[in-house]
C-alpha cells in the first residue's frame, strides 16, 4: 500500500519533517506539548500586566496568591520553568556544602542538570526509589549525616508527586513530613503533576501536601498553560527563593500574560485532568490487547514493553502514521489536553498494525 508519505515523493526517514505542517499529530512524547487552548488565549490577550521584578504585575500576583491558598502555604513565587522552580527551593533550603536526600529517578535529580550541585553547591544524596516510587524512609533516616565534621551537613528530603505516573498517597508523605519534622530537615515536593495525584486521589492539594514546607507546582504539563511554575511556602522563604530566581536569570518583566495562562489553567484544567487519565487506561488497555507489555497506568503516562530491536522500526512507523513518541525498550506514552479518544484509538491502530506486520 502506498503511504501518504511516498505520495508526496519523500522518503521514509524525512517523515516527520513531512507532517510538520500538519494539523492532525497525535503527539504522546509528554504532557508539556499542549497548545493553549482559545479560552487561554483569551485571557492571556486580556491580561492586565505590570513589572514582576518591581512586583507589580497585577496577574502574576494574584496567580502567586491563589496558588499558595490552595496548597494552604503564605506565599507563592512565579517561575519560567519547573527546573528553575524546584533549583531555587533546593538552594534556598540548603546552603553551600548542605546536603538534600532525595531519589535517584527523581526528576529534580535525574532531569535538572545537577543544577543542585553545580549552581547550588549542595551535595546530592540519592537513594533507590522503590517500585511505587516513594522512598524507604528506614533508608532515608539512616541516610541522614551525624553532627561530624567529615560530613555534609543533611538538611532536606525532596520527594516528587507523581513520579514516573504514579501517585504517592497522603499516608506515605505524612510520615516522611512527620520524620523531617522529627529530624530537623526542610522537606520539599516537586509537585510538578500535583493535580494528576491529587485528582486521581480525589484530594484537594492542601490536604495532600499538608506538612510540606514548599511545594513547586508546575502549570504547563498536564493543566496545559504554555509555560511556568509557582512555588510555594513560607512568606520568609518565598523572599529568599527571590533573590535566588533573580541570581538565576529567572526575573521576568511583563510575566502577567504568560501567568494569566496559568490562572486559567487553574480554573478551568485541574478537573478535566481525569479524561487524561481515562485516556491512558483505554490506551493501554487497547495496547495490552495487542499483545504488548503494558504497565498499568496511574495517572496519565503509560509504558510499554518495546523489543530492542524493534525500537527504531516502531518509531519511524509512527512518524509515518502522523504519532510522536518517545520509543525505546520502556516508551512512556503520556496522555493530555490535545490528546481526544479518536488519537488514541489511532495510536493503538498504529502499534497493531506494526506488530502484526
């Protein structure tokens, strides 16, 4: 049969140079691809806007405001990106040569670059996430460094919720807040798909992260606004976190049209984050009954059982059938605002039609 690719005279490997300007891609590669939607882009154009550094952007205020009233905490601070978000928490909890415990697949220590280390001069203390992804805690106070001068001196546990898709439960994340406490340590949250737990969970987020000491929340993954995170805390700690987002490079001017994308995701995308989640069951139950490995899904993100040596194959087939993904013997398939039932049913069309071939 002919592609719709050979139709118009490319070859295979220039595919998805082919469909860019397309209209129809069903794009799995992570929730942080969402275009805004006409209601956000409404009210990004009506935003009412102001200098942040100077503090007077009216609509990154008032998102910095609602936000920390929902996790319960005194303050909030705007950011451009996770990253930044959750590096500013780690250096403003941790002073140079301090160390935070956190996990190795955590993604504010496997995906920032080491920026904890390399820009905020704390050391790093990964352990083993377990398979539901939180951390043993026997582990983590046994991790925790004697008041001796050869060693760093601990100061922070950094979890994440979710983390690879799953949720770590309110039980689980009262006892690690309760050890911090018991401790003396600062305890952070990449929050950064709260809402995914939280909805799944159906637990207002202040309740979730109750105990935490700040929580860094990110906007543009699955609530869909095209970029941000806020993070929240303290008013104390918030002032501290400022000066470090300014060290950064992360004071914006006129934020208040990008923030007013986050307001409206707050408002109008939390809930229907459970269609995601639908969506991530009716996907892998339709790729389960193709055969494939399937991990259960939690939340929005589904994996798959890829053979090695069928990777390269499978992903030039789904360039070809108008589907990005990120393939390799584990693919993470992550559902999301710009993702209908008609994208996932195409998606396992896809897949079936590779393995049966």
């Amino acid at each position: 049969m002919t592609s719709w690719v050979d139709k118009q005279g490319y070859p295979a490997a220039q595919a998805a140079t082919a469909y860019a300007d397309r209209k129809d891609w069903v794009d799995l590669r992570s929730d942080t691809v969402t275009r805004p939607t006409p209601g956000m882009l409404a009210a990004m154009q009506a935003a009412e806007v102001g200098d942040d550094v100077y503090g007077d952007d009216p609509t990154v205020n008032a998102l910095q405001t609602e936000c920390a009233a929902m996790f319960g905490m005194e303050a909030g601070l705007y950011f451009p990106t996770g990253t930044q978000s959750n590096l500013a928490a780690l250096m403003a909890h941790c002073g140079r040569g301090d160390e935070v415990i956190l996990g190795q697949d955590a993604h504010h220590y496997k995906y920032e670059g080491g920026g904890a280390a390399v820009l905020g001069s704390a050391q790093p203390q990964p352990l083993q996430n377990l398979p539901d992804g939180t951390l043993d805690l026997v582990q983590v106070e046994a991790a925790i460094k004697p008041d001796d001068s050869h060693f760093a001196i601990t100061r922070a546990l950094a979890l994440e919720n979710t983390i690879a898709g799953k949720v770590i439960g309110r039980e689980y994340l009262a006892k690690a807040t309760a050890l911090c406490r018991r401790r003396g340590l600062s305890s952070h949250l990449d929050g950064a798909r709260i809402f995914n737990a939280a909805v799944k969970l159906r637990m207002p987020v202040g309740e979730l992260c109750a105990g935490f000491d700040t929580v860094s929340v990110c906007l543009s993954k699955g609530l869909g606004a095209p970029l941000g995170s806020v993070l929240v805390g303290k008013r104390g700690f918030i002032d501290r976190a400022r000066r470090i987002r300014k060290m950064l490079g992360g004071g914006m001017r006129q934020a208040g049209y990008v923030a007013a994308a986050g307001r409206y995701a707050l408002a109008h995308h939390v809930d229907r984050l459970a269609e995601d989640h639908e969506r991530a069951e009716r996907l892998a139950a339709g790729l389960s009954a193709s055969g494939l490995e399937v991990e259960p899904p939690q939340t929005n993100m589904v994996f798959v059982g890829v053979p090695a040596d069928r990777c390269a194959g499978l992903r030039q087939h789904l360039e070809q059938s108008g589907i990005k993904a990120s393939i390799g013997p584990r693919a993470r398939l992550a559902t999301h605002l710009d993702v209908n039932d008609g994208g996932v049913d195409r998606v396992v069309a896809a897949f079936r039609a590779f393995f049966r071939a």
